[in-house]
C-alpha cells in the first residue's frame, strides 16, 4: 500500500465536509533557544510587536535577555538576535519601533529597584533609562503615545510569613511621559495605591495594568483581590475588590483521574487584565494565595460583574483532552492572560490558560454574552500574547523550556479556513468527559475507532470510543476498566485489539519496580475484565520497564510490539511477540530499530492489515531534535519464522511506508515526542494519535490525523 501526504489543513477540510468559515489557525512556531543557542534556559514570557507588525520582541528571564524575531513571513520566523540586560526583563510594549521594558535589578525582596528601558528595535540600542524606584512587572503603552504606565510590584518573599501579604515596602504605580518616542524620565510619578485593599491595605503589589481608549488605567491587585481605575494624571478614578465565585464540578483531587464532582467558593485573585472597550475591562482569573476561580470576569469600570465565565472554559478545555490532573488540588488551567483585538470586524478576547496550554478564543461582541469560538494549542506555559490585527496575526509566548520542549513563541493566522484544532473532543457527551495520554487504538467494522488511555490515569483505566467522520473526531463513550466491579488498578494500557465477539484484547506494558506486571488483557465490551494472560517465566527473567506497546490479532494469534530491547537481546532488536490462544503458547521474532542519533529508538504500535503488519517506530525526541517519527511495515507472512521462547530469533525486514514529521509539523507546532496510536480503516486509512503526557510537563496537544490510501 502507498500513502499520499495531505495537509492536515486539506485532509480535516475534505473530512468535515462542511462551508468554511473565520478561524484562527496556528501557522509557525520558533524555538527561543536559537536565539541564545548557548544558554542552558530560555524563555519567552511577555511579548509585543512593533507598528508594522514585521519584528516581535519578548521577554527572557532566565537568558536576562530581551529576544527579537523578524516575521517578515510569518510562517517562517526567524532568529534575529537578542540582547543581555543589566537585570531581569519583566514586560514590554512596543510604541512604533520603540520597545518600552521594565527591568528588576533588585538586590533582594526588601530592598526592591528597576529601571524602565528604552530599546530601539532595529538597531537593538538603549535610547533612555529611568529609574523607576522599586521592582517592575507589567508595562502597558497608552493607545495615543502619550505615556507610558508601569505596574511596580516589589513582590513578597513567598519563604517568609506563610507567603502571605503584606510585606514591605509596598508596590505601587508608575506612569512616565513620553516625549518624542521616547521616555521622559523627568516626568515619571509614583501614584501611591496603599489603603485600598482590605486584605493587605499597606502592601498593594500591584500585577498588571492595561490602558484604554481615554488614557485611564487599570490595575489588578492580584495577591489583594483588588482592582483599581487610575487617570493619566494619577488620580484613583475607583477601586473595588475582584469578589469571589462558586464553581461546581470542579476537579480538587490529583488521584489520577479526571471527576468533576466537587463545589468550591474561592477569590479570583486576577493576574492579567485587558480592556475590551473604554468601559469594559476583562481578567483572566489565575489566583495565587486563596483563590483563582478557574475562569475569567468581565467588569464595567464601575466595579460591575458583566460576565464571569464560572467553570465553562475549564469544562471546555475539558473537553478537549488538555485538563492538567496534577494541579486539580491547586487552580486548575490557571487562566493567566487576557488579550484583546478586532479581526475582520469582530472584537475577540484571547484568554490563555497556563497550565493547560491553551488560548480560549472569544467573541465579545456583547460584552454580557461573550461566545468561545476556538481554543488553540500553545506550547507549554503560555504567558503572553500579542495581537497584529493588520496581517491577521495572533502571537503566543510559551515559557516553559527544558529537557523536554523548548520555550517556543507560536504565531496563529485568522483564515478564511475551518479551524484544525482541536482534533478529538469529549463535546456532546451527556456528561463532562476528561480524557488524556491516549495510547494504542483499533478500528470497529463499523468504521469506529477505539482508543486506551495510559497509566497516567490509573485510577481510572478507559476505553474511548470515537466517531473518526466527524471533525473533530468525537469521543461518543468511555468504557471504564474494572476488576470485581471497581476501578482496575496496576495497569498501563498501551495496546488494544478487537476480539471479534465484541470485546477488547488490551496489553499492558508493566513495570516491575511499580508492581505493575507486563500482561495481556481480555476485556469484556463493558469493560469488565474478564482474564489476564500473564508472561511466562521465559520472559519474566529478562524483562524490562520498556514493555507492550501495542497489541493486534490474526485469527487464533496475538501479536505484541515490545517497545525496546529486554536484557538479552541485541541492541536496537526489539522483539515481537506472539501469543497462540488456541495453544497458549509465547513465540518471538526480532524488528531491527532504527539506529537513534540522539536518545533512544522504539516501538509504539504493532497493526495487522490486510497481507501486512504495521508498526510506529519513533524516537524520543522532540522539535527540531526529532528525527525517527514513522511507519513501518512487514508481510504478514514474516511472522511464520517466529520461533518458541529460548530459540535464537529471526530478524523482520521492516520496510519504511510513511515519513510521519511532515504530518507533525504541518499545523505550524513542534514535532511532539510521542506518536503512539495506529489504527487502519478497511480502505487503508490510517488514523495516527500522539500521547500528551495527561497534560504533565506537556502541552497537552493530541494530534489525530488520517492519512489517506492510494
């Protein structure tokens, strides 16, 4: 069988089947390491883009470093320097082709300083300093250029006094004029914010300001719970708290499984802030001491709630396979920023969401009833966002850099296009669905899919059911695993095959050390387990962590793909096992890894089709650092030389079908590491998954794409 290359774009169009209509869709993403390539960390944190909307500069805390990127094509980025500083950058906001940056040099939490800096971007030279008295952290430009406003935030030791507020000296606002582009450090002024909060009245810590159409300013107070209206001239125009909220079906638990049953009243402790109108402001709802709602808020300056969003985009990010488990105890997504920008006519709010990795898109046409249009996937950590309205362009800055990802700043395009993300979803179901790490996968006759989740969610083992017509493909049913009724616990499901009377053969890769075993499952349709099939002591005696990653069946045989070598085979010989059910007798075969350049090699999937046998076969790298993402496969009549246990094994002659980087790049995101699931309809399609981690140290970011047979 040959395989022709769609873009995912045309591949979800022709599937959907449906008009187009406006979207945002991610085009381009830039790794922040080539711009200081001998850094151990680099970061992009707030970002803005000069006047004609052709450079980006960002922030970098850890390279102490401000970044520029020329996107002069915006679906090619590319390195355009960066400069070290004498400090930490803290924001930025860019008038015409002047960068205005806040700076912390401070010496520690109680003897705060900072500097606003002028940069001018094409010759990346300092024009003007001011200092500006105490620790910096937001900087906003007012929308006539007139001045320009800082939050200074002198933030608290969070070691000492349970991290609480206040500790002095307290934060407070800035707002310097600007004279011919440039700063006016003369005409800087201090507007003192103390005694309007009543949670830490002497400490206000302001976090972020934004500046509206009438030059007024407004200022949360994140660790205060405040929010406060300033003119240009520094007078407080109002101030009132940010209130609290009641969210119900909310996840408190990290128990390794996703259940939205429990209520909660908390603060929403705004971090970011952005005005939609010169009369509305929206704040996205991170928390920090007590609270976090989860959700994001409208206001009127008036201090009146317009909207609040409560728990609809975390449920719809739900949804959408991105919740974070490991943070159910704490905030949730962590909604961070908020964003505002009018393409094609209509004015959309962009509320990212730090620890799901996401950007919900809104239309705010009515302030009162705001309409998710899109979520989009960013990459891990995302903290700022720019938006170039002239060249349809929305830009996300992603934080997180190490080991794994790279920081990467990640340009989405408003497109006369149906959106390509997401690209499976819970929506629809009867009840909220969380999913996640979804693994091995097998086509029904019915042109269905199933699909397992891994051990991430080992408190609550799933079979997903999916509707692949649908774009984006449907999850229509979760079938939770169970031993004797309960939760089948010690399992990390990474294969599953049909076995033709309407369950499941499901193999689960095992870890000794965590007393998971290695075994193959029999699966009822409802989930019930019904036997286990464990390894012989053959096996047993030199078996590894790096166990079954896939399971299919032939008739009577059973058919496993073991991930990498076990301790008596040759490297990079992975083996295949065989399982007889008539017989219960264990063969074995070897499959020749691809040699890794960096990192290790492996098998993902193992998938009988017609007079073939195909395998995933990928290395554990990521970005620019991936270079074996692919599909492999082999006659089926390769596996009549397996021999028993303890015999010398033969070695397949794997042939090399389909180049999966091109598929993994092609919606303008990084190659992700791990590409797990294969599953082939009877016409040849093949339905490709990646595993996201259950949303730990990982985007969150779940590709399944098709791709279509001759």
């Amino acid at each position: 069988m040959t395989t022709r290359l769609l873009t995912l774009t045309s591949a979800l169009a022709l599937m959907a089947g449906a008009a187009q209509a406006d979207s945002f869709n991610r085009i381009a993403s830039f790794r922040v390491a080539d711009n200081l390539p001998d850094a151990e960390e680099t970061s992009a944190e707030i970002i803005a883009a000069t006047a004609d909307g052709m450079t980006l500069v960002y922030t970098d805390s850890p390279g102490g470093s401000l970044g520029f990127i020329d996107i002069t094509d915006p679906a090619a980025p590319a390195a355009a320097g960066a400069m070290i500083l004498d400090g930490e950058p803290t924001s930025v906001a860019i008038l015409g082709a002047t960068a205005f940056v806040g700076v912390n040099t401070s010496e520690s939490y109680t003897d705060p300083s900072g500097n606003l800096i002028a940069v001018d971007v094409a010759s990346q030279e300092i024009l003007a300093t001011c200092d500006l008295g105490g620790q910096p952290d937001s900087v906003a430009i007012a929308p006539d250029g007139s001045f320009v406003a800082v939050a200074i935030e002198n933030e608290r030791d969070e070691d000492l006094g349970d991290g609480r507020v206040g500790q002095a000296p307290g934060g407070f606002l800035s707002i310097t004029r600007i004279a011919d582009g440039t700063p006016d450090c003369a005409g800087t002024m201090a507007v003192d914010l103390t005694g309007l909060a009543d949670i830490a009245p002497e400490d206000p810590e302001p976090e972020f300001v934004s500046i509206n159409g009438e030059n007024e300013i407004v200022v949360t107070m994140q660790e205060n719970n405040h929010i406060v209206v300033v003119s240009a001239a520094g007078e407080v125009l109002n101030h009132f708290s940010a209130g609290e909220v009641t969210l119900d079906g909310v996840d408190t638990e990290e128990e390794g499984a996703l259940v939205f049953d429990r209520t909660i009243t908390v603060p929403r402790e705004p971090d970011s802030v952005t005005w939609i109108d010169d009369t509305h402001f929206a704040m996205a709802n991170e928390g920090d001491m007590d609270g976090g709602s989860r959700g994001w808020t409208i206001f009127s300056q008036d201090g009146d709630v317009i909207y609040d969003a409560g728990t609809s985009f975390e449920h719809a990010i739900v949804e959408i396979g991105h919740y974070p488990e490991e943070r159910s105890g704490n905030k949730g997504v962590e909604p961070e920023s908020a964003t505002f920008g009018t393409f094609g006519g209509t004015p959309f709010l962009f509320i990212g969401a730090e620890r799901a990795s996401v950007v919900g898109v809104y239309d705010v046409t009515d302030p009162a009833a705001p309409v998710l249009t899109q979520l989009l996937p960013s990459g891990i950590g995302p903290e700022g966002y720019a938006v170039i309205p002239e060249r349809n362009l929305l830009v996300s800055a992603n934080e997180t850099d190490d080991a794994g990802p790279r920081a990467h700043v990640m340009l989405f395009e408003y497109q006369d296009a149906d959106p390509v993300y997401p690209m499976l979803t819970s929506a629809g179901m009867d009840e909220l669905t969380g999913w996640g790490a979804i693994s091995g996968q097998v086509m029904a006759e019915d042109g269905t899919m199933y699909a397992v989740s891994d051990s991430f969610y080992g408190m609550q083992p799933t079979i997903f059911h999916i509707d692949v017509s649908a774009h984006p493909a449907r999850i229509v049913d979760a079938i939770r695993v169970t031993r004797e009724g309960q939760p089948a616990q010690l399992l990390d499901m990474e294969g599953i095959a049909l076995d033709g009377e309407g369950g499941f053969w499901i193999a689960s890769e095992g870890n000794s050390a965590n007393l998971v075993p290695h075994a193959i499952y029999h699966v009822a349709g409802d989930g019930a387990i019904e036997d286990a099939i464990p390894l012989p002591n053959e096996l047993l005696a030199v078996e590894v962590r790096f166990g079954f990653e896939g399971i299919t069946r032939v008739g009577d045989m059973l058919y496993l793909a073991v991930q990498r070598e076990w301790r008596d085979d040759p490297e990079n010989m992975a083996r295949v096992l065989g399982y007889n059910l008539e017989t219960e007798e264990w063969s074995q075969i070897h499959y020749p890894l691809t040699d890794p350049e960096t990192g290790w090699v492996g098998l993902s999937e193992i998938v009988a089709h017609g007079d073939s046998v195909y395998f995933i076969e990928r290395d554990n790298q990521l970005d620019t650092r991936a270079v074996t993402k692919q599909i492999t496969r082999v006659d089926l009549a390769a596996l009549d030389a397996m021999v028993p246990l303890g015999e010398t094994p033969a070695v397949l002659e794997p042939e090399v079908v389909v180049d999966l980087l091109p598929y993994l790049t092609s919606t303008g995101g990084y190659v992700l590491d791990k590409v797990e699931g294969l599953a082939i309809a009877e016409d040849g399609t093949m339905w490709v998954s990646t595993d996201n981690d259950g949303v730990d140290d990982h985007s969150g970011e779940t590709m399944l794409f098709a791709i279509a047979p001759m």
